[in-house]
C-alpha cells in the first residue's frame, strides 16, 4: 500500500459534507494552475483511486481481521477446554503461576436453549394461527395489464418520489494501462515540483 498521500488526496479524505468550500476552493486552483491539460484530470482522478484504494485494502483487512478474530477465539475456547480435560486426567484443579495467580478449572455447565419446530402447519393454520400478506410482486406484475390496472387502480397509489442525487465525477481507467496508479500519481506529482 501507497503510505504517501498528496495534497488533493489528503483533502479529499478531510472533506466533511457540511463543509466543503475549501475542497473546491483547492480543486479551482488545480483547474486554474498552468499545468497541462491532462495533468490536472490525471491528478484529479489518481487522488480519487487512490481513496478507492485505500478502501478496497481497508475492506479487505476488515474480512481477514473478522476470520482471524473468528479462528482465534475458536481456538482460544477449544485450547481451555482441552487443558481443563487434561489437568482433570492428572486430578488438578488448580494451578499456581507467577506471572499470574492461577489456573482454575471452572466446572461444567448446562445451557439451556428454547427450541421451536412448527410440526403441523395446516393443523395451526386451521387454530387461526395465520397472517395474510400482500403479495406486493404480483400486484406490480398485474398493473403492467390493462386488465389489472382496471380491477387494482382503486387500491394503490402508484407514484414517483424524487430524489435529488449530486453531480459526481466518474474516473475511467485505462483498459490497458499496466501502470499502478499509485506509481502514476507519484511521478505526476514529481514532475509538478520539478516544474
């Protein structure tokens, strides 16, 4: 992973929603610096990738940590039960340390847990015990005939609910670009300074 960050990517991971006139007061003078043309879209988009990224690995190390987590109390909980089986073999029920006070064999427990298992249905449907849902899919599917839309009308409300969604950049990789991004954005912004 990149450990360097670049100013617009760095602003970019400080934009709060609330507040981001200084993010396009920063992007403004991107746009209106004398770099090339190709440069600033360059170093617009790299710095967004680069959160893409940063995201993507962030995720990724979210899963193993959770496996990881996962396994080691598995583990954890698999170890204590195997040494309370052999320090009860040797009839020890107690270990004095002295990096810690002790090692106790706590005894076993019984855990009660409820079960349900309908065995019967119709027989409690019969009792009463029902409910009666509608079946949203199918009324969509049967307003899409003439016939449907006549007999169902009078019962729904179709509307439209519009939401307002702001203007995004969308970045497009090179398909062939064997180049990493993160190389790309560090030369590019070597070559400013050298400027």
């Amino acid at each position: 992973m990149k450990m360097t960050n670049y100013r617009l990517q760095t602003e970019i991971e400080n934009i709060k929603e609330d507040k981001q006139e200084w993010f396009k007061d920063y992007v403004r003078q991107v746009l209106e610096s004398n770099k090339s043309y190709y440069a600033k879209a360059d170093y617009i988009a790299l710095s967004i990738k680069e959160i893409e990224n940063k995201i993507a690995y962030i995720s990724d190390d979210i899963k193993e940590l959770q496996t990881l987590k996962k396994n080691l109390t598995l583990a954890k909980n698999t170890a204590q039960e195997a040494t309370a089986e052999v320090l009860a073999e040797y009839g020890i029920d107690r270990l004095d340390g002295t990096a810690i006070s002790s090692i106790t064999i706590t005894p076993p427990k019984t855990k009660l847990k409820e079960s349900f298992k309908i065995l019967d249905a119709d027989a409690l449907i019969k009792l009463g015990f029902y409910s009666v849902v509608v079946d949203e899919s199918a009324v969509k599917d049967a307003m899409l005939t003439v016939e449907g839309m006549d007999s169902i009308d009078k019962y729904v409300d179709v509307g439209i609910i519009k939401e307002e969604l702001p203007a995004k950049i969308k970045i497009n990789s090179r398909r062939n670009s064997a180049n990493n991004q993160a190389t790309e954005l560090l030369n590019l912004v070597e070559n400013q300074d050298a400027a």
